[in-house]
C-alpha cells in the first residue's frame, strides 16, 4: 500500500533539476573538448594532410624535385627502408618505446642514410641519437644558423626555436644556437656516410609555416639530400610497441608524476587527521537562543502536512498517548505498545467504553484526511482526561 509521504514527479524532479544540469553541462563540455582535440591532432606532421599542422606542401615540393615520399607506421617498415639512398624522418619519437628506440638506432646506425628527429627529449634523444642530450625550451621562434653546415648556410634565419640539444660527438654540427645551445644538430655516423639531423621543433615542416623566413629552404636541403624519403608516423598499434622490454607501466611514467602523486596522496592524508582530530571530551554548550519545546511540534506539524502525512502524525500521536497513559493504568513503560496488555488494563479502567472501542482510538488505521485526522486528536485527548479522573 502506498502511504501518503511517497513524492510525487514534481517534487522528484524539483530536487534533483540541479544535479541532472550538472551532469548534462559536463556531458556538454566533455563532447565539446573531445572534438575541438580530435580537429586540432588530425593529420599532425602527416605528409598527406592538407590542414594547418600538416605536411603535405613540403613533401609536394620534395616530389617537383624528383624525391618520392612514402608514409610507414610501423617499426619493422621503417627499419627496412633504412639505406644510403633515404632519408628517415621520425615524426614523434617520444611515441616509440625504449626497446623500439634502440632498434630503430641499431637498423640505421651503419645504413649510410639520413635520420631526422623531429623535437625528440630527453625521453628519446639518448637512444636515437647517442651522444645528444636535450636541454630546456628556448622563447626564441626564429634564429640565425650561426655554423658551417651549407643546408643552414644557404636557408639562412628560420623558425627553429624549440628545444635545445648539445653533444660530445666529434664533428657534430650545432646551428640555429639560443643561448650558446644549438636547436638543429647534425651528427655523422660512427662509420659510413650516415648522419642524423636533430630538430628542436616541427615548424618548419608545418603547412602554415612553411613560407615563413627560410623554413622551406631548410626543410627541402635536410629531407631531400637523398631521392627517397620514408616519413614515420610512430603509432600505437605497432605490435612492436607492445614487445616485453622489461617496462612496465609505473616505469612508463614520468618521475614527476609519480613523486606528485606521493605528495598528493600525503597531503590528503594530514589533512584526514586534522579534521579527525579530537581535543578532548566533548563540552555541552549553551545555545545562543532558547527554542520553545511548541515550536519544535509546529515545525514537525507543518512537515507532515505539507507531506500529507497523516498515517505518521496519527501514529505519534498514539504512541504518545500510549506512553503516557501506561504508567496511569499500571503497565510497564516497557509494554506501553502491547494492545494485549494496554488494552485490558485500560477496559478496567473505564469499562463503559469496551475494549474494541479503545483499539479503534489506540491502535486503529490511519485517517483518511485531516477532518479524520482532528477527530482522532480530539478523541486522544478526552481518552486521557477520562483515565486521568478516574
């Protein structure tokens, strides 16, 4: 049976309008940075895409001067186009795993071709280009080559900022320099005529930028010194990325992810002690205002009227009434609610009105509205009153 406190659709909905708002602006605003990120990384340094952080002008002005493009994904493609007669640019190195790395590095080191790195850090530069380390980001977008290397030389002043690099290999070129720290670095091979080229940054490879200072001029010398170029677009559903090399994915993090999290998880830990903390027993304290005992019962009267709840006022109003009534009549307080106790004892009491009459008054069904309701108040009342003289 369903009992009159039950809330209606109205005031359901009244309560939780302000969580389901809540819940739709954040289902809005996780849709809307999912595809404002999905337009921004779609066709990034791809050679095929025509958008702003594309490729596809350089690599259509590398096919005017008879240099062919070919797109890889995979580590196993990219290794076998290693040779003397290519150039391998490795779009994201950071992508690749330690083991992909120093696999990649093994097939080109004796190939005799060329190898660009495209803004590799510290995570790569080691592996892919031994002897190179990375520095800090420079503030500095455009820069003077500043070396002897003739690609840098004839291009002049280009957007190379971007992270810096130095080396202890013998014969390295550092151009485009910030701070005394070259952002291109060019590094022969231990042995045949290999090199490796480092870059501090993709913007000269960039659609938007291309025509900017000498980007173009650069980036056509350092991809086209070779009639193939294998661009390699590092994916992650490369099996070779999901190899056992000893990783795992704690070792895959940033150290400074892992001591912030420590901290974290400190910090939330002294702060759950200080609000747990406990200064002694507990000290009862005066209120600053007296509340009327009648002001309590108004306010919980008002309460079930605006529920329409008269099966629980009538019910505490009978319990009341039974409480006090049992130790008038010689009942435990303990037994107060038993009808096979009150009942008999009350009957005793006040035999004019029967014993199924006071059921009715003590322990009967709910009123059906307020009239009712009233009515079993008035009754209560006089019940005790009569019990009271008697």
């Amino acid at each position: 049976m369903t009992t009159s406190s039950a809330l209606t659709a109205r005031q359901i909905w009244t309560r939780t309008r302000g969580i389901a708002l809540a819940a739709v602006l954040l289902l809005i605003g996780a849709v809307a940075i999912a595809v404002v990120r999905s337009q921004t990384g779609h066709g990034n340094l791809d050679p095929r895409s025509a958008d702003p952080r594309g490729s596809r002008a350089v690599a259509e002005l590398l096919a005017d001067r008879g240099v062919t493009t070919r797109v890889v994904t995979t580590l196993d493609a990219a290794r076998s186009a290693a040779g003397p007669d290519t150039t391998l640019l490795v779009a994201v190195p950071d992508l690749l795993s330690h083991r992909q790395q120093s696999r990649l590095t093994a097939a080109t080191a004796s190939s005799g071709g060329r190898t660009v790195l495209v803004a590799p850090s510290r995570w790569s530069v080691g592996r892919l280009a031994p002897g190179v380390s990375a520095t800090s980001l420079t503030t500095d977008a455009t820069l003077a080559p500043a070396c002897a290397l003739p690609e840098a030389r004839r291009a002049g002043s280009a957007e190379t900022g971007g992270l810096r690099y130095t080396t202890t290999v013998r014969d390295a070129e550092s151009c485009y320099p910030s701070e005394r720290r070259g952002t291109l670095l060019r590094v022969p091979a231990a042995s045949g005529d290999g090199d490796t080229v480092v870059l501090g940054t993709s913007r000269i490879l960039l659609n938007n930028r291309l025509d900017k200072q000498g980007n173009a001029s650069l980036a056509l010398q350092l991809l086209g010194s070779r009639p193939h170029l294998v661009w390699y677009l590092p994916s992650l559903a490369d099996s070779s990325a999901t190899g056992d090399d000893g990783e795992s994915l704690l070792g895959l993090l940033p150290s400074g992810w892992l001591w912030g999290t420590l901290q974290l998880f400190l910090a939330a830990l002294v702060a759950a002690l200080w609000r747990g903390r406990r200064f002694g027993p507990l000290v009862p304290e005066r209120l600053p205002v007296a509340i009327r005992a009648s002001e309590t019962t108004e306010g919980r009267a008002r309460l079930y009227r605006k529920a329409d709840a008269r099966d629980r006022a009538a019910t505490a109003l009978r319990s009341a009434t039974r409480t006090r009534l049992a130790p008038l009549t010689g009942v435990p307080a303990a037994q107060a609610h038993a009808p096979e106790v009150l009942l008999p004892a009350l009957s005793a009491r006040l035999p004019e009105h029967g014993e199924q009459a006071l059921r009715t008054v003590l322990f009967g069904a709910p009123p059906r509205d307020d009239a009712a309701l009233i009515a079993l108040t008035d009754r209560l009342d006089a019940l005790e009153r009569e019990v009271r003289r008697s």
